[in-house]
C-alpha cells in the first residue's frame, strides 16, 4: 500500500462529477487500499478518490458509528439520500467540518442528521446501510466530493466569504497544489502537542 499525495482546491478534478466504476480489477483493489492508507497516514474520516486525483466513484471511510456499519470501509458507484438538512444555522461548536482538500481550514455546515447509502464492493456486490449523526454527515461530505463539491461550496454566505479569503491566502484555487501525508506537516495539527482544537470537527 501507497500513501498519496492528497489534491487540493484548485485541481480540476476535485471540481467535476466522477467517472462510474466499469472495471473491478487489480488496479481499482489498489486505489481502495492506497486511500485506506492515504485516509489514515492524513488522520482523516474520509477520503475520496478525486481527493488523490482519480476521477472514479469511490470513497472508503475510517470512522466509529453507532451504526452497525464496519469502522473502516469502501462504497464504489454510490448512491446517498438523506433526510431533510435543516433550515437554520449551523452551531459551530458542533458542526464544523474540515476537509484534507482544504487543508488547515474549518468550517460550520448544516447538515442532514441521516443519510442512507447504496453501492457496490470491490467485488461488485451490493452494499446497503444507513448513517446516523456524524457518520452521516461523513457519508455526505464523501459523496459530495464524487459529483465535484467540496464542502466549503455548500456554505452560508458569511462561511463562504470567510473560506474564500482562506483559499486565496494560501494560493489554491488553481492547479497543481497538494500535500503529503506523512511527509508534510499535518494541516490539521494532529502531529504536534495535543489539542481540542480540531476534535469535535469531520475531516475527510
């Protein structure tokens, strides 16, 4: 397994829908365990393939639910509904999202409380289960990035000025910027002294 670079905001391929799984091979086997590794060398929740710049349907997450789903995983070609996101504000004490595409930067996001999800394994059989509180907003925050949305796109306007100015500060928002996990310094800070700062946040 291969830890690889993470793509950020800017990448072309962060900002369009992702291509269908067609082929179950070898080849797909080997993206699904390099994002395992790449999601946790990034101490992420979740991690998309166009996050590693591969424009296919595919997520795998590293995340404990109360769920009854397998703490680490993989859905190819999914599908996700949710229940309805309510209309008013997010708290940011509690529903502050990261992602390793914006790395370093954190924002306040409304979002469903369920989500249900259907797709496929790595050997093509049909997965079906349904995400409650932050393992669903996992599941969307993943499913997102496969139809060319990042989270900071679904933001308030007052977040999205705030995101914008981020983006700018850093010099993304065009191609050819990434980071290595394991090699770079951890954006989120999770490789110095510890901290609460990012704990009640989802990064993936």
């Amino acid at each position: 397994m291969t830890v690889r670079p993470i793509v950020i905001t800017g990448e072309p391929v962060l900002h369009r829908s992702a291509a269908l799984v067609t082929e179950f091979d070898d080849d797909l086997r080997t993206l699904v365990e390099d994002m395992y590794e790449t999601n946790v060398a990034a101490n992420g929740v979740g991690l998309a393939a166009p996050q590693v710049g591969v424009g296919l349907r595919v997520f795998v997450w590293k995340m404990a639910n109360e769920d009854g789903v397998p703490e680490q995983g993989h859905v190819i070609n999914p599908t996700v509904t949710t229940s309805k996101i309510p209309q008013e504000r997010p708290n940011p004490d509690e529903e502050t999202e990261g992602c390793l595409s914006v790395p370093g930067e954190a924002f306040p996001l409304k979002r469903a409380e369920r989500a249900h999800v259907v797709g496929l394994d790595l050997d093509g059989n049909r997965l079906e289960f349904d995400a409650t509180g932050w393992f669903a907003r996992c599941m969307q925050h993943e499913y997102d990035h496969l139809n060319g949305t990042l989270y900071v796109d679904r933001l308030d306007e007052r977040q999205s000025k705030k995101a914008r100015k981020a983006v700018k500060r850093n010099g993304w928002g065009k191609p050819g910027s990434s980071w290595h996990p394991g090699v770079d310094r951890d954006p989120f800070g999770h490789d110095e002294e510890p901290s609460d700062e990012h704990a009640d946040e989802l990064i993936g």
